[in-house]
C-alpha cells in the first residue's frame, strides 16, 4: 500500500509512561511521523521507569531527539519539532515540567494527548502512580490470582497498553474533527479509568448484589472454563455457551450429556466445581495433544500455554509476522520487537527500524517548514457535530470485541445496526440479568440498534446485503471463514460497497495456520504469552480481566478511525485482520527483552465493590446509569477517552432485535 492513514501526520512524543510509548507506536505503524524525545541522561525525569525499561520498545518505528533540560540548544530543538507537530503525547504526571517556551508551544498544538494515571479530576487527580498500583486501585489485581490465594499483580503492563491504545483512538478522533471541522482539542486518559472500563465481567455481578471473588484461570459467567490438567501439562478449556458445552460433555461421558443439572449455562455456573471435577478426570487420563484434537475438531475453544521466552517461535505468530529480531546496540544481540499490529488489505509489514539517539535533528530544518499550516483553534466554543455522525456501521459481533469497537464508534455518533441470529447474541442469556436480559450484554453493547437475521436463508442475505451496500464499516467476529461461507466474502463485500471498510477480529487471525480454530481470550492469553508473564509460586495465570478480548477490541477500533481516514485520501474501503493473538503478544512487548524488576506494590488491592463506591470512580464518572428502549435502567461505564470538544456519549441503550428490515438514519453522509 503506498499510503498509510496518517503520513504527513507529525507527532511529537514527549511522556514517559509505556502508554506514551505504546501510543506513539501505533500512530508511527499507521503512517504518522513519530519524534520521541530521549533523555541525554538516564539519571533524570524523562529517562525513569516506565517505557525507558527497553529502549528498543520505547523507540521502534520512530525518531530520536536527545533533550536536556536547560540546555539552549536542545531546547531550540525541542521548540522547533513541537511547532512543526499536529500531535503531542504527554505523561505529565511522571514528568519535570518543562520550560515556559516550550510550554506555550505544546499549548498551542491542535492534539494535545495526555496520559497519566488519575486524570484531571476526583480527589487523585495529578497524583503519580504506576501500573501495580493502579492495577490494586481498580480491582485488576484483586481479580487475577488462584482462587483460594492471594492477588497477584499481572506480570504485563496490561492497563498501560490499554490506555496506549484507547489514547492511539482517541487521537485519531481528534485528527479526524481536525481535518473536517478545523478545530483542536485537548485528550485525556486516564489508567485508572481504562482499569476500570476492564471490569465488564464483573460489574454485573456487583449490581445484582453478588461479590465477584477470583476465580484462578475461570470465569464468572461461563462454565467449564478453566485450565485442566492433562497427562503431560495443562489445558485450557473455556466454553461460552450450552452447545459447546454438549459437545465437551459428549466427548467425555453420554451420562454427562444427559445430565439436566448442568443442561443450562446458569445451572453450570451455580454449580462450577462439579463441572470442573467432571472435566478434570476425564482430562487428567489423556496426553495434551489428544485432548486439544478432540476439541478443536468439535469446535471447542482450547490452547496450550506459550513462554514469553520461545514466543518468537509460536507458529501462528511466525505465520503473520508478528514479531521481528532487530540488532539492538545498547544490547549486543538481537532484541525482540512486534510487527505493525495494524495492517490493511493484508500487507506484509514494513521493516521496523530502531533509530540512532538523536537521529531527528538533522531533519528539523526541513520539516518545521509547515508548522503554520497546522495551527488549530482549541478554544472555539462553538457546538461540533460528534466525531462519526452519519457513519454507518454493520456489527455482527458477540461477547467483546467487535462489540466493543462498535460500541465506542456509537459513543461517538456513529449509526450502528448489530445483527444478530433470530435466537439473539449467546451474551443475552448471560446471568445476571433483568427481565431476562444480560447486564453483560447491555453494558457490552450499549447505544445501538439491533436487528435479528438468518443469514443462512436468501431473505437474511438478502437484508444484510442491503444494509452493507449503504455502510461505511462492517466489523464482526464471527469464526474465521464463517462470513465468507454464508456468501459474504471480500470478493462480494467489494461489489456491494467499494468504499466498505471491513474489520474481522478473531483470535488467530483469518489469515492463519490455524484456520477456522475458535479462541476465547483466556486461550488468547496462553497463547500470547500473557499467562506465562503472571505466575504464582510457578503456575501460569489469566488475568482476572478479559485483557485479549478488550485488547483486541480496542485495535479495532483503532483500526476502523485509521481506515476512515485513509478512504478519504484513496476513495476505496479496505479490510483489516485482527488478530487477538498478536495483540495479547503486543501486549507484553516490554517484557520481551529481559524482564524489569517486579514493582513494590505498597497499596492495598481494593474489591470490585471499594472500586465502584471509590470517590475517584464517583468524580469521573465511571459508573452511570442509562436507560434501553425498553425503560430499564443500567449501569454503563463511562467512556476511557475523554475528548476536550467532542466527548462520547451513550443515549438509549440496546433493546431486542427487530424482527423486521430496518433503514439507516437519516443523517448527513460521513465522507
């Protein structure tokens, strides 16, 4: 492709949290011109912790600008590459203020991103804090550990890479009202609030007046899923609804198959350690690969676990590239870094290059040229059209991912219709519910339309057609192959719509050495490396939250943004392969090239109940309650990014289906 969404886009990367840097990396993969500023020291504010542990990670896919407080010429530098800049990322609350000048100039950038771990507001707003604090302030801790043990801290920076990529959307939101509205805003993200986003699992349960507890590597609301010894390791085995679970029984015992106690997904639930002692002597007496055979060949999520350190050898991961050896100077060997994690079209991905300290500077007299082309007002106070309003968007999704990107373009003004099979989403019948409707499934979904279809019928086909013809984006995360088998491939999508942009998100990827397999994110995580970078005394773990299915959904995210804004340059949709896996190996990427020293976490971990009643959650918001279409009221998240003039916003939540055609909006058409 010789375009990318955001070439001409200057960024200049200024915080030192692994957030800033997982941001700028992202922006830089996606087209932008990337300056991160480094130290001249490694004694001083810009050169701590944070995602200095791996100059390699911090720096992949960038420029390097050396900077030393005071001295004129590196302020001069400094100045010019920030005025010369559409973007800036900050980490303010774990950096030295900078000077006055430079202060000015950062002011009056059109993006402005900042990222710390409390925000702006509530009673810990500017306070400094890192990821295992964070993590004990928002129940993520509390939530990953064995069941009858302690909390143990996730061995991964998973809240920094979250907001890293909640911040990489966010900013390309910001571009998108830039280029249309010409108008400037400010960004903020906060960790605490993307770990709070992250208890969507756990929510439900602290409404309905139940106190979710850690679970080990189980869930809170599907059953058998669980790591299950086998004769020669370990399995993982995580089924998320009663058909799946009629196939598990059945390979284990006709008896189980017919047993009415466990018939339905509640029942299971209510009565997880039978089920799980069932599945365990039935695993226990058979090799690993005999078992993950008979349950990929009845469908059946299942997966080993990887090391972090033979990650480069997992063979899907060497399949799709996703993860490079660079020579590392600072080093003396080849270091690890990952791939472009978005690519389009299926392009094979550019070679990352690890720029010299201070290789920027001999290109700041011919690029600062163009700084007063780039200047936008952030202070206008007249009213702006949300971000996405009259985008139209087709989601087939279930459970996380897909919903969730398509949730967050809703929050921002964007039409979504979600279609769903004439029997609903599996998520509705998740407990606890209302009325007989999730509150999984809400908090999941919320401000869309619905829409029941068989699509396996002409009449189905027929309406999804109808509604693809008219989209601007259609994600899903249905099993790989599933859309193409039902008539809807690329070939086809393209003929309905050239300027469709298509988003399919699944857990190895369509393009895959394991094709068709099924993946949960439990699997995900062993199979990324996730779980082997979160131990107690030896055994792997999950963490407590669902971090591959909220990561995998906040790439699509990021996805779709960056694809709009390269349709309005070529004209043409395109279509994106999301794999979960090489997110949740991204995910760990500061852990690839020698493991930093364990945080000394002093701060108590809080319950998912002290989260939710904290004067923090309170001040900012976290938790509100909305609305559906049919008069109940639900308590929704409010959203990670926090956008100065165009915020999100959540109106009347998801209802059921419709059983019958529905139109678009009538709205002005996104370009």
């Amino acid at each position: 492709m010789s375009e990318l969404p955001y070439a001409g886009v200057r960024v200049v990367e200024l915080g030192s949290r692994i957030a800033t840097g997982a941001c700028g990396r992202l922006l830089a993969d996606l087209g932008a011109l990337v300056c991160v500023v480094e130290s001249r020291g490694r004694g001083d504010a810009l050169r701590r912790a944070g995602k200095w542990v791996d100059r390699v990670t911090a720096v992949a896919g960038k420029q390097s600008l050396l900077f030393e407080a005071g001295n004129p010429a590196d302020e001069d530098a400094l100045l010019r590459s920030i005025e010369a800049s559409d973007v800036v990322l900050l980490s303010s609350d774990a950096d030295e203020a900078l000077c006055n000048r430079l202060r000015d100039a950062i002011a009056a950038r059109p993006v402005i991103c900042d990222i710390t771990a409390f925000g702006t507001s509530g009673p810990l707003a500017g306070r400094y804090a890192e990821e295992a604090e964070v993590q004990a302030l928002t129940g993520v801790m509390e939530t990953t550990g064995p069941e009858h043990g302690p909390a143990v801290a996730v061995g991964a920076p998973v809240i920094e890479m979250q907001a890293g990529m909640y911040a990489a959307a966010a900013v390309g939101i910001a571009l998108h009202v830039l280029r249309r509205d010409k108008v400037g805003q400010h960004i903020e993200i906060a960790l605490f609030d993307v770990g709070v986003n992250a208890l969507t699992t756990f929510l439900p349960a602290h409404c309905a007046g139940v106190a979710p507890r850690r679970l080990g590597n189980g869930h809170g609301m599907a059953v058998p899923w669980n790591a299950y010894p086998t004769a020669d390791g370990w399995v993982l085995i995580c089924s998320t609804n009663d058909i799946q679970w009629r196939k598990i029984s059945g390979l284990i015992s006709p008896d189980l198959a017919r047993n009415s106690r466990y018939e339905s997904l509640r029942s299971r639930v209510e009565h997880r350690a039978e089920v799980d002692a069932c599945v365990t002597a039935w695993t226990k007496g058979l090799k690993l690969a005999a078992v993950m055979d008979m349950l990929n060949g009845q469908g059946v999520p299942c997966g080993s676990i990887v090391p972090l350190d033979s990650l480069h050898d997992e063979p899907n991961l060497v399949f799709r590239a996703t993860i490079a050896r660079v020579a590392a100077a600072d080093q003396g060997k080849l270091a690890r870094v990952p791939n472009a994690l978005i690519r389009f079209d299926g392009e094979a991905p550019s070679e990352i290059k690890i720029p010299q300290p201070d290789s920027a500077r001999s290109e700041l007299d011919i690029t600062t040229t163009s700084a007063a082309t780039r200047a936008a007002s952030v202070r206008q106070q007249a009213a702006l059209p949300a971000p996405f309003a009259g985008l139209r968007v087709v989601e087939i999704g279930q459970l996380t991912t897909a919903p969730l990107a398509a949730k967050h373009l809703a929050s921002f003004g964007a039409d979504v219709i979600k279609v769903e099979p004439l029997e609903g989403e599996s998520a509705r019948a998740w407990p606890p519910a209302q009325d007989g409707v999730s509150h999984f499934f809400v908090l999941s979904n919320g401000e869309k339309r619905s829409l029941a279809l068989d699509l396996g019928s002409p009449e189905g086909a027929q309406q999804l057609a109808t509604l693809l013809a008219d989209a601007d984006v259609l994600v899903e995360n249905m099993k790989p192959g599933a859309l193409a088998r039902l008539g809807f491939d690329q070939q086809r999508l393209d003929a309905l719509n050239p300027r469709l942009i298509y988003c399919a998100i699944s857990g190895f990827g369509i393009h895959s050495v394991y094709k068709g397999r099924p993946a949960v994110d439990t699997v995900v995580q062993a199979m990324s490396g996730m779980m082997d970078a979160t131990r107690f005394n030896g055994m792997p773990l999950k963490t407590g939250i669902s971090t591959a299915d909220i990561g995998g959904g906040e790439i699509g995210l990021t996805a779709i943004i960056a694809a709009l804004a390269l349709r309005e340059r070529t004209g043409r949709g395109c279509s994106i392969d999301i794999s979960m896996q090489d997110v949740g190996a991204w995910i760990t990427q500061s852990v690839w090239n020698g493991s930093p020293s364990a945080e000394d976490n002093k701060t108590k971990p809080l319950s998912i109940a002290e989260v939710f009643s904290h004067p923090q959650t309170t001040a900012r918001q976290l938790v509100m309650q909305r609305q559906d279409t049919e008069g109940r009221r639900w308590e929704i998240f409010g959203s990670p990014m926090r956008l100065s003039r165009t915020p999100a916003v959540v109106g009347t939540l998801i209802g059921p289906p419709a059983r019958k055609a529905i139109a678009w909006r009538a709205q002005d058409r996104e370009g």
